[in-house]
C-alpha cells in the first residue's frame, strides 16, 4: 500500500490570493501533503481577474517542478457564472462564451492542461434545448481557440435546471461536439450519488461510464463526501468520513487501478473555519 499511496493523485482545491497567487497556492498545497490541487484563476462568482503578470506564476512552476508535481496534473476550475446552457438571454450566452475563452487561455499561461466546467442550466427550456445550446457554445468557443486545454464537464447533482446530471447527457454534449478531442469529463462523487448513482458499487460505475462515456475521457474526479441521500438531486458536499457515502466509498475511488493516473480534488467544507485537507488525506491514505 505505502507504494500506492506515493503514485496516488490526492489534491484539494486551494485559493489563489495576493499576495503570493499561484506561488502561495503550490505552497499550501504541499503543507496540506498533496501532489496535486485544483484552483480558481481568479473569483469563481465573477470574471474580475487579477492580470497574469501578477501571478507568480513562474515561482510557482518553480516549485512544482522542485517537488517533483506534474502540472499536466493541476487542475482549474472555470468561474461558475458561466451559462452555456442559456438560449433565452443572447448577451449572457455570448457573456459564458467570453469568460470561457479568457479561462481557457489562462489556464494555458499557468501551464495547466485541465479545466473543470459546470456544463449549464436550461432555465426553464427543458434539457433538449439546453444540451444543444451547451454543444453550440462549447463549438463557438474551441473554433477559435488556440490552447491545449482540455473542458472537463462535470458531472452534476441535478439540482434545479442543472444539465450533466446523467452520463447520458455528457455522453450527448461530446458525441455532438465538433471537438470531441478538446473534451473530457470531471467526475464528483457526491454529485453522482445525489443523482441517484449507486456510488458505492465503484464497479458498475466505472463500467457504466465506460459504456456510455469512455473511461479515457476521465480526467478529474472531486472525491467529496454527501450529506444527502442517494437521488436527493441536493448537491451538499461533507467532509470525507462523515456523509451518506462513507470514507471505505471514497477509498475506492483513490486507489482503484483504473483511476490511478486521475487527479482526486478534495471540495469538502471547512471545519471551524479551518480547510481539513491535511487530515482528510491522511485520513484517505492510512
């Protein structure tokens, strides 16, 4: 076991802030002993970004590379007030379009390789319009981008007017994309048990995603506890150990032979204001 828990991909996602960024963000991630970590480029509720130049972004590879991380491992997450999913508001489609063509080149200045997307609501204009909006900005995007990113859709909880909350409809959004090789899939453990994924039979899930998805396409797995159960569609992330999933549940999912070369991000809440990763990924590899 003491092997694999050395080859074993275990993050959290950690904040980028002045003054440090992205330098600061490598450095909490090694405290908390991870060899990978996912972050917001800048605040995932807006597209205000600080400019690259400020970033340290050099520092930071710097001491990646001194401790042996890959950064075709480290993971970005795209602002969440990008909507692909929206056909009844022209300006905020176009709006989702720009923001994610910004991230998209960011997350190329930082010399990452994997951005994480919420794929988008409907609102109101039911899922087949929805995932066809989605296709048709995901297209108009990567027509005109030049990066090597690959859009990581992640899979939903089915919350509201979420999309994504089935295989199936990722399986739809990348079989009718034109850039079939620009996309792959994040996978978060609470969101599939909260839309009705029978999480604990790690084996059926992986078998269904390879039939409908392509285990291939799996880039990126959010390991976080629930704390609902089973198709509640809430999307309420606990802390590892403590939720309706179980820490045995989540230990398959870092160790499975399948998933060894996949990220694990850790998105679970702070306790007493205080980030738990270190203790969880402790907890994950005992």
């Amino acid at each position: 076991m003491q092997e694999t828990n050395k080859n074993v991909l275990l993050g959290s996602h950690i904040s980028m802030c002045a003054p440090d960024y992205f330098l600061g963000t490598v450095k909490e991630a090694l405290s908390y002993g991870e060899n990978t970590f996912m972050f917001y480029t800048g605040a995932p509720q807006n597209s205000i970004r600080v400019p690259l130049e400020k970033c340290k972004i050099i520092e930071g590879q710097k001491l990646l590379k001194e401790n042996n991380i890959d950064i075709d491992k480290i993971v970005v997450h795209a602002p969440y007030i990008i909507n692909l999913g929206n056909s009844i508001d022209e300006n905020k489609f176009e709006l989702a379009k720009k923001v994610l063509k910004t991230e998209l080149n960011r997350t190329y200045a930082f010399g990452c390789k994997l951005l994480v997307l919420h794929p988008g609501l409907h609102i109101g204009q039911g899922e087949e319009v929805g995932l066809k909006q989605i296709i048709k900005g995901l297209n108009e995007v990567l027509k005109e981008d030049t990066t090597d990113v690959t859009i990581c859709l992640e899979t939903m909880a089915g919350k509201g007017s979420e999309l994504g909350k089935t295989f199936d409809e990722i399986a739809y959004i990348i079989n009718n994309s034109q850039f079939k090789n620009r996309l792959g899939v994040c996978l978060d453990t609470c969101h599939i048990n909260d839309a009705g994924y029978n999480v604990e039979n790690i084996d059926e899930v992986l078998d269904l995603f390879d039939k409908k998805i392509g285990l291939n396409r799996l880039k990126v797995i959010h390991l976080n506890d629930s704390k609902n159960i089973k198709g509640s569609h809430k999307d309420r992330h606990e802390n590892i150990g403590k939720g309706t999933i179980g820490l045995n549940t989540l230990k398959k999912y870092v160790f499975n032979e399948k998933l060894i070369d996949v990220p694990k991000i850790l998105e679970t809440p702070y306790i007493n204001g205080l980030p738990p990763y270190k203790d969880e990924i402790k907890l994950l590899k005992e």
